[in-house]
C-alpha cells in the first residue's frame, strides 16, 4: 500500500523573493558604475593635469613672451574647465 504525503506542492513563483534578488543586484550595479565612473574621471582629470604641466614646461621654455603667455592661459583655462566639469560630473554621481 502506498503512503500519501500530506504536502501538497504549488508552484507559484515567490515573487517578493525575486524582487528583493533584483533589487540586491541593481544596488550592487549601482554601486559598481559609482566605482567606475569615479575611476575614470579621476583619470581624466590626471590626464589634464599632465598635458598642462608639459604645456607650462613648453612655455617656459618659449623664447617668444605671448606664446609663453598664450600657452600658460591654455593650461590654466584647460585646468580649471577640467576641474569644473568633473565637479560636476561628480556632483551627478553622488545623486
């Protein structure tokens, strides 16, 4: 004779389950782009601040006063454009 089981199975998907998973996840990305995207303007930024201090060097070295002085205005302006639209960049980042 043959024994029956009082369980009884439903295959309903627990969906509160799955969307607490999926929520995990898109947090976890979320944090993930922050990581990258900081990363990458820190390179940005860094790459400016390279190519401006040559750029100064370039000046410096110009026998030329307003091309020295051209130059210099370059790598200053250059800079600080940078440095505000990381900010910004930042800034959306954060939100």
């Amino acid at each position: 004779m043959a024994t029956t089981s009082s369980r009884t199975k439903t295959n309903t998907p627990d969906f509160e389950a799955a969307a607490e998973r999926a929520r995990e996840a898109n947090e976890r990305l979320i944090e993930a782009s922050r990581k990258v995207s900081t990363a990458y303007l820190d390179g940005i930024q860094s790459y400016v601040v390279g190519l401006s201090q040559i750029e100064r060097k370039v000046a410096e070295q110009s026998k030329v006063e307003a091309v020295a002085s051209l130059l210099g205005a370059h790598a200053d302006l250059t800079e600080e454009i940078t440095k505000v639209s990381v900010s910004a960049a930042r800034g959306m980042i954060a939100v």
